[in-house]
C-alpha cells in the first residue's frame, strides 16, 4: 500500500477530540461519515456500486431525491467484464468508474463485489466475478487498479464468504480453513496486495459465529495481521451488532440504514462507554489513522486537494469502453452449421421475439440500480444497426407481470378478503395471478409463434431479470421464468434455425431447448451498450470472444453447493462441498453439464501446438516454470482466443481437484496469424493449503500442465516434475 506522511495523521489526530472522533467513525447520511470541518477534515461520501454510480438519495432516508444531474454511465456487470477475461478491459471499465466517482463528487465507490459464485442460485452473481478464485484474482487487481487511478477508493466487498442473499444478515457460515485460503480468501488478498485497494467492506453474514464486519478472525487476525492491511474497513450497511465489539474490533467505519445516525453502534453509545471508561479511546484512534491514512493516500487533505483527480461522468470516451467490453463479454454458447453471424446483405426482413429484446435492465438489481444516462436493448441494437430498410418486427413473446400491476391485484383482493389469514390470502392472490398471466402468456405465445412461423430469420431473446438476479433473495430453481422454456420450444418447433439469445445474470436451465437450437448466444447485464454490442456480435462486425467464467450446470442440484453442502439455509450454512466449487468439482466428478467453465465460441478457429514447459531453477523456495505454446487463427476472421492454462497434482497427500485453473491470456490474432504465448508458472501454480503447517506448500512430484480453450477442451497437456517447498514458508 502507498506510504503516506504517517505524522500528518499524528498531528491531526492529537488534535481531535473524542467528539469529533466519534463522529468520524460511523456514517453521519446514508452515504457519507463524519467529517471535522475546522480541521479540514471531509467526510468521505461514497457511493454504490459495481454498475455505475448510483443515483442520490436523501442524506437520511432512501427517497429518490429525483435530481436529473445524477445520470450516468451504465457499465458491464462484473459477470461480464469477467466474460471478456481481459486484464486490460477490466483496468479500463474500473477507470471508467473511478472518473465517474469522482465526477460525481464520491471518495469512495463500493464496487467491485467478489464474492465466489457459490451457487447458481445466489441473488447475487451478477455482481460478481467467477466460480474460479484464480480469475478473480486476476480480474480484481485491474479493476481496483482502475478506479483508484481517480483518487477514488475502491471498496473490494463483501468479505467474507457471503455467497448467498437468503438469511444474509444473520446467516451463519461455516468453512473449513483450507477452503477459506484456497477459494474465498484469495480474492480480497489480491486485491490488497496487488490492487492496493484503499478500502474494504465487511460482509453481512457471520463466519464460525463472529459477524464478519467486527469479526476478530477476519479483521484482525487475518486481514490487519496476516496481510498487513492498514486501509479502511468499512462494514456493510447495518452489518454492525455491538458497540463494544464493533469498537475493538478493527472495523474503522459503521455504516447503516437508517436515519438515525447518533444511535449507531459507533456513534452515541460508543462515546457513552469511552466516557465511562468501559472502551479505549486507543480503539477508537487507530480507525481514525486508518481513515485519515486513506484520505491521504485519496489527495483528500490540505494542500493535497490541489493534486485530487477531478475525474468526470458520462464522457463520450466512457461509451467507447463500455461498447468494447461489452462486445468482448458476449459468448457463443453454439454455433451448429455456423448458424451465426446472419448476413445482413440482402437480409429484408427480422423477427425479434421476447421481452428480453425490449427490456432495460438499468435500474434493478438492489444497490447495483443504475439511472442510466441511455441503454439500449437488443431491439433497439439491432434497428441501429441494420438501418430503415430491413422491416424488423418484434413481438413479446412472453409477458412479465409488472409490479404495478402485483400491487394492484393485492390491495384489490385484500379489501374483499379481510376474513381470511394474510398467508391465505397470498396464496389465493399468487394464484389468481397466476391464472391472469397465463392467459396473457398464450395469447402472446401464439403470436409469437405466428411471427416465428412466417419469417426466415428470427432471434429470440429471452433471460432473466432483475426480478431475479437481485439482491436480497436467492432464485428456488434455474428455471426461466414466465414461460420462456414453452416459447422457446414453440418458436423453435416452427422455425429450427431461429438463434436463441440468453441475457441473464446467472445460468439457466436449458435442458429442455439447447440440443435443439442451433446458436445460442449469452449476455450477462452489458451495460448501456450492451444492445450494440449483441448486435455487432449477431450480425458478424464483431467476432465473440467471451467465455464463461463459471460453469453452466443443467441444473441447480448437480452444483456441489447443493448436491454435497448446504446453500439458502436460515441460520446456519456449511460449505461442505469444501475446496470442490465450480469446475473443481464438475470435472474432478465427470458430471455432465450445459456447457463448462472457460467455454466460449468463435466465428474462427483457433490450432494449439509446440507445447514447450521448462522447470528452471527453484530459488527463494519458489518454482519457476514456463510454459510457451503457440496459437494460430486457423479461420477466415479476425478474432480472439482465451488460452487457458490449468494445472493437475497427480498425486498429493491431500484430495485436490482434478485441475485448476492458473493462468490465462488473451491472443488477438488475424487469420493465419500465430501467437507463441509465454505463460509462467510460480510456486501459487502448485500449492495447496497445508492445515498441518498452516500454509501453502507444494509437494514435490509430478503435475500436468494443461492448455486449453475450456476446462473440458483441453489441447496441449505436458507431464513435468516439480521440486517440493519446505512447508511453513511465505
Ligand atoms: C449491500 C452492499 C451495498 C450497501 C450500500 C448493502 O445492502 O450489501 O453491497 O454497498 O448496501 O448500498
């Protein structure tokens, strides 16, 4: 982390009073804590979230203020900067939310989300990065980097182990060590270490019994202690249960829901118990120098100010990103008898059906909601790029309820029912519901069908939304909703060439359509240039080149969360699945799944060869392998390959998944053009955590080194011998 002039912090902090100390350490709005204006202390104003920054809000409640000067830049969810597995696209979405940050006058954005995808079912995946920790590692390090490029503090969130929204605020998580260290730590380690992320947010959830946000194991004795960790540590918001362990803690910020500032944990009872002596003003010193080391490190403070990026919002260069890694995020799930692209020459006619081709995403989703300054559908994508004289015709396929429309019914249905039980009369209503929706839902359908039956060229688009993946509740299945699995199998029965397009911010079940349908195409929430892009990609102006960066499952109960852990308990939850998460756990199984982690499609083809691994010489008890293989675009179009190199233990004291993913890198090549990649390997590639030695050790003997273009399409494979490392060291 960036040294700072620790006496300026002295001397400031000799002067503040307890008062203004207190003040400093708890949120004073919604969004801001405390400042000390006659010592030029500001408060630090912070802002949601990973999309964009979000609208403004009263300072003591959650009404919309309704300004329209806090429009902004929609950007790619961190599920699809994670698609693109781009280092350079996600330093660059990551400057575009800094500058943004700043411009709206923010110290700190509370974005990137992390957490590992646990579960497809988790509210929240689409925040976050990948199922894989590896990824994430290499991910969060650009995008922390980015943001903070604006005097902007990142806030990496939610540590830890907060992998599902059921019961979030009490849950209760236990997680063996190792899988700790090896799966849902790494990323937070990473992104201090690497990314020098000025802040961290302390998760809602509890771990082994401690709330994370006051936790001692986890802010103390691992993240200030083991990691050396001196940013702030601001707790989620209304994660705080208890003045006295809140204020020992090495929690630095209480923030909170409510109005009511003076009555937080760290505000007027914590200077109660100071006063009576029952807690240390020391406590409450050392998260004043943590915040004031970060305002330092932010240019926050005095003749620094001068220095502070200024940064701006909805610039048109902003846009130019937000399109690239929106065009680099969209996957080809199938392509059968290169379905895709669709020639636009000669093309006359178009039928879009689906809601998901009209439908805008922005303003969903929990604090991740965007006021979009514009975002355009895949309707309106494709209308744009095709021009006056192609006759695209839409229908909507199926229909979604809108809330509206849900409130209505229940007001009306609760005034005539006041005999019955509430839980009752939520039951005859949902029903009722029910019953209304379907009527709607045939009636489309059958228009839909009509259109698909009556045209050459038809997209469906169909997903998800924020109905769904939204913070707060977990999905109950993979299933898409309103009906989409009847329509997809109608529109196909009639028209088979029909190219599915799936916009989600999680996988689906797709048992049911995807042998059938020849392309399926996949996007996650692209952000307000998402509609562009799946057009660009549709019609061929840009060859796809996203992968997954989590495993698709046919369905929820073949994930390990829920086939050998727990996943949406209230109370309590055990990741019993251990260190087998994602692929680690589909491959080491052989199950059978949609489509792998690392898959992704191209209109070219990409020929794998001259695998050459070298082991040179150990020193400072770290391994040095490199690993070069050259990649050739074999096709007819310019385009990008993922090479994934992934790493097999042949043999080990301990169970370890049958591969892991340690390196990748992303080749741009024309056609015929080859690339020799340089991939190399340290001691990380090899190790495990050793609960014995409680560290990370590799084992000597012999590993495979794996390349490929998915976890199961792999295309080079070499067997080396590597030399152990004496256990217990860094
Ligand atoms: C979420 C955080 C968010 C915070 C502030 C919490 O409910 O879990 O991710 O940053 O609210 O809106």
């Amino acid at each position: 982390m960036k040294k700072v002039d620790e006496t300026r912090i002295d001397d400031l902090l000799s002067q503040l009073t307890l008062e203004e100390k207190i003040n400093m350490i708890h949120g004073v709005g919604l969004f801001q804590s405390g400042g000390v204006p006659r010592l030029g202390i500001p408060p630090l104003k912070m802002s949601d979230g990973p999309m964009g920054v979000r609208k403004d809000f009263a300072n003591d409640s959650w009404i919309n203020i309704g300004t329209t000067d806090d429009y902004v830049s929609y950007l790619p969810s961190n599920s699809a900067v994670a698609s693109t597995w781009s280092r350079d696209l996600a330093y660059i979405t990551g400057m575009v939310l800094g500058a943004e940050a700043r411009g709206r006058g923010k110290d700190v954005i509370l974005a990137p989300g992390i957490n590992i995808k646990r579960s497809p079912l988790c509210g929240r995946n689409f925040e976050y990065i990948s199922e894989d920790p590896r990824l994430v590692e290499e991910l969060v390090v650009p995008l922390v980097k980015g943001i903070q490029e604006y005097d902007v503090a990142a806030c990496v969130k939610h540590l830890a182990a907060n992998n599902q929204e059921t019961d979030r605020l009490e849950v209760d998580t236990f997680v063996d060590e190792r899988t700790l260290r090896e799966i849902y730590y790494p990323g937070f380690k990473a992104a201090i270490d690497k990314g020098e992320s000025h802040s961290i947010m302390g998760a809602y959830n509890k771990l082994y019994g401690e709330y994370c946000s006051h936790s001692k194991t986890l802010l103390t004795k691992i993240l200030r202690d083991e990691w050396g960790y001196d940013g702030a540590v601001i707790s989620d918001w209304g994660a705080v249960h208890d003045t006295k362990e809140a204020a020992e803690s090495d929690l630095d910020i209480e923030m909170s829901v409510t109005g009511n500032f003076d009555n937080y944990y760290m505000a007027n009872p914590l200077l109660e118990a100071v006063r009576k002596g029952e807690i240390k003003e020391e406590c409450i010193d050392k998260k004043i120098r943590n915040i004031l080391r970060t305002m330092l490190r932010l240019n926050m403070l005095g003749e620094d100010r001068k220095n502070r990026a200024r940064g701006t919002y909805n610039a048109p260069l902003h846009r130019e990103a937000i399109l690239e890694c929106a065009e680099e995020s969209i996957i080809l799930l199938k392509n059968d008898d290169n379905r895709l692209p669709i020639h636009k020459d000669g093309l006359k006619t178009l039928a879009i059906i689906g809601q998901n081709g009209e439908r805008l995403h922005s303003g969903g989703g929990g604090s991740a909601e965007i006021k979009a300054l514009y975002e355009i559908s895949p309707l309106l994508g494709m209308k744009m790029l095709l021009g006056g004289d192609v006759d695209v015709k839409y229908a909507k396929g199926y229909y979604v309820p809108s809330k509206e429309e849900k409130k209505i019914n229940w007001q009306k249905d609760s005034l005539k029912k006041n005999n019955i039980s509430k839980e009752e009369e939520e039951r005859l209503i949902a029903l009722r519901l029910e019953e209304e929706i379907k009527g709607r839902q045939e009636e489309l359908l059958r228009e839909a069908v009509t259109l698909a039956k009556e045209n050459k060229e038809v997209i469906l688009v169909v997903g998800l939304d924020h109905e769904h993946d939204v913070e707060g509740k977990d999905r109950k299945d993979m299933k898409l909703p309103y009906g989409q699995d009847k329509l997809i199998n109608e529109v196909l029965a009639v028209n088979p060439d029909t190219i599915v397009v799936v916009i989600a911010g999680s996988p689906v079940e797709m048992g049911s359509w995807a042998d059938r349908a020849k392309a399926i195409v996949w996007s996650y929430y692209a952000g307000m240039e998402g509609g562009r892009a799946l057009a660009k990609v549709i019609f061929g102006d840009v060859n796809p080149s996203g992968k997954l960066a989590e495993t698709f499952p046919k369905n929820h109960m073949d994930s390990p969360a829920h086939k050998l852990g727990e996943f949406g308990n209230y109370g309590k939850v055990t990741y019993n699945e251990g260190v087998y998460v994602g692929y680690r756990y589909f491959d080491s199984y052989d199950i059978d799944v949609e489509f792998p982690f690392g898959h992704g499609l191209s209109y070219t083809t990409f020929a794998y060869s001259n695998l050459t691994v070298t082991v040179d010489e150990a020193c400072n008890d770290d391994i040095d392998v490199r690993v070069q293989a050259t990649i050739k675009n074999t096709g007819t179009s310019y385009g990008a390959e993922v090479v994934q190199v992934y790493v097999s233990d042949k043999e080990a004291s301990v169970q370890r998944p049958i591969h892991e993913l340690k390196d990748f890198t992303k080749v741009y090549l024309k056609p015929g053009e080859e690339e020799t990649v340089n991939i190399i390997l340290n001691k990380n590639s090899f190790s495990f955590f050793d609960v014995e030695s409680h560290s990370f050790v590799v084992e000597a003997g012999e590993f495979e080194i794996q390349i490929g273009s998915s976890s199961r399409d792999i295309r080079l494979k070499e067997t080396i011998s590597v030399p152990g490392t004496v256990p217990g060291t860094k």
